[in-house]
C-alpha cells in the first residue's frame, strides 16, 4: 500500500486518467476528496460495496438461512408467476 500525505488542494493522479483531489479535512475529522474519473470506473465506498455484498449473500440463503433448495425449473416457474418457488413441481406444462 502507499501511504501519501497530501494538504487541501493537492491532488493525487492515478493510472494518468483519475485524479484524486483533497478538499477538506482536518485532524480527528474525515477527509473530504473529490475523484474525477471516466465514466466506466466504478467508484464506490468500502462499507457500501461490503453492505451489498452481505445482502445479496443473504438473498441466496433464502429466508430460512438455508442455501435454496428450489430447481432452476422451479424459480423460472415462480418468477413466471406459474407457481410459487415452493410448489413449482406440481405444474406440469399442458399439452397443445
């Protein structure tokens, strides 16, 4: 890791296309930045991308906390509205 020590109106230039600006800050306080990037950068704060992450692991355990026991047949079935995740097994595609 680099470690850089940088006052209010300095700027830190990464990869020659994002540059990294200090716009406020203090001792004991958060330091405010500014980041101009292109467009196709992501740029996201640790404990949101964290956040996400714990709730989309969540969202695949199911509401029981048990990983999900559903066929990918099922799920399609209930996203369909067909059937619920659950009962999908008893719909049976109907003959033409």
């Amino acid at each position: 890791m680099l470690v850089l020590t940088r006052k209010i109106g300095e700027k830190i230039i990464i990869g020659g296309n994002i540059t990294v600006t200090i716009l406020d800050g203090g001792r004991g306080e958060g330091v405010r930045i500014g980041i101009d990037a292109p467009r196709d950068v992501s740029i996201h704060r640790s404990e949101v991308v964290e956040a996400v992450s714990a709730n989309n692991r969540e969202a695949v355990r199911g509401p029981a906390g048990e990983p999900g026991t559903e066929s990918p047949e099922q799920l399609i079935l209930a996203a369909l509205g067909l059937a619920s995740a659950e009962g999908a097994d008893a719909i049976s595609p109907k003959a033409p």
